[in-house]
C-alpha cells in the first residue's frame, strides 16, 4: 500500500510539471527581434507598391525610362501579385507581433504571391536584361526572406508561441 501512495505522489509531480511547462511558453528576444523586422520589411513593401501605383517621384527618380517602361507594362495580375504579397506579409507580421497562428498562413499566401511575381518578372519578360545581373539581388533577397518567415512562423507554432 505503501508504495502504490508513493507512485501516485511522484505520477501527479510529473504531471503538474508538465502542465507548467505547457502554460509558460512564451516566445524569447529573437521571436520579438524578428517579428518587428518582419514588420519594417513587409511595410517598406506597402511603401514602395503604393509609390509605384500612384507613380510618384520618388519611385520615377530610383528607375531609368526603360526601366519605367517595364514597370508601366505590367500586367494585372503581376500588379494584383505584388499587391497580395506586400499586405499578406505587412499583415502576417502584424499577426506575428500578435502572436496569431495565421500568420503563417499570410506569410504562405505572401510568398505564393511573391513567386507568381518573380516568375512574371525573370521568366515572362526577363527583367534581368534591362536591370542587369545587379537587378537579381533585391528579388532573390525578397524570395529568401519570404521563405525564411513561412518557416519560422511554422515553427512558432510548433513551439506553442503562437495561439
């Protein structure tokens, strides 16, 4: 009898551990480092959609006129692209401040947005040809990043940071 009253003793430690651990996951520096940079990035993004769109000079003076060119072609659904990856990413970075777990799925529409873009861009029209090889290390950056913050949101979750 004796023993079966210790075992219980130990079994409810270990439980009662385990529900503390569980109630305390809250997420270190880093998770907050990366959130406010996620949210800086994704807002220059806003910024420089909403300067293309209404084709102010600041945007005309970063860019030759074939360049412009270029930019003033573009289709649609390339514009609609860029659009939805922007404010998927401004907004899943806003969710990640906020600690929500649909921040991965924002920053997963964000990059499907993201690669639809790059494809119109370096595939479609070869962009690379007006703006040179120099022209491939803003994009390749922007894909990167985009991947990086699909991963880490997800692994956020894993850790329980996120609700």
């Amino acid at each position: 009898m004796q023993i079966l009253n210790f075992s219980f003793i130990l079994k409810a430690q270990i439980i009662t551990k385990t529900k503390t651990m569980t109630i305390t996951h809250k997420p270190n520096l880093i998770y907050w480092i990366i959130a406010v940079i996620a949210l800086i990035w994704n807002a220059m993004g806003v910024n420089q959609y909403l300067q293309q769109q209404y084709n102010t000079e600041a945007f005309k003076s970063q860019y030759t006129p074939e360049q412009l060119e270029l930019v003033y072609s573009m289709p649609s659904w390339a514009i609609t692209a860029f659009a939805i990856a922007v404010f998927a990413g401004l907004l899943g970075a806003l969710a990640l401040l906020l600690r929500k777990k649909v921040a991965s799925l924002l920053f997963s529409i964000s990059l499907i947005a993201v690669l639809i873009q790059m494809i119109y861009n370096f595939v479609i029209i070869n962009s690379l040809e007006t703006y040179g090889p120099g022209g491939a290390i803003m994009p390749i950056m922007i894909i990167l990043i985009a991947i990086f913050l699909v991963i880490y949101s997800k692994s956020t979750i894993k850790k329980g940071w996120l609700k």
